[in-house]
C-alpha cells in the first residue's frame, strides 16, 4: 500500500467538514462487506449455471 502525504495524514481522523471538496471518501469496512456479498452472489449464480435443471437424455414413451 502508498504512504499517504502528510498532508492527507493530517486528516485521519478528523471530521468529513474537513475534507476539500472534491473528495472521493470510502468507508472501506462497508467496501468489504459489499465486495464480499457481490462474490457470494456471483459464486453461487455460477454454481446454479452449472447444475443441470432436466434430463436431455430422458424420452417419453407412447
């Protein structure tokens, strides 16, 4: 991970007013916890894509 310049190590810590605008601030806590949902759902979506749903091989008969 970058060093942080003293001038933005100065802000940790210190309230949002703080902040010059534009900012662009993440809550990384909740950026993980998100991130992690979004893999759940993807992995078990790719999960259900590879099941099989019917029997291509079964016939009917008359």
């Amino acid at each position: 991970m970058s060093t942080l310049s003293p001038s933005l190590s100065d802000l940790i810590g210190q309230p949002v007013q703080n902040i010059d605008t534009p900012a662009l601030v993440v809550d990384l806590d909740a950026m993980n916890r998100n991130l992690g949902c979004m893999e759940s759902t993807i992995l078990q979506d790719a999960d259900a894509a590879r099941r099989q749903r019917s029997c291509p091989f079964r016939t009917t008969t008359a």
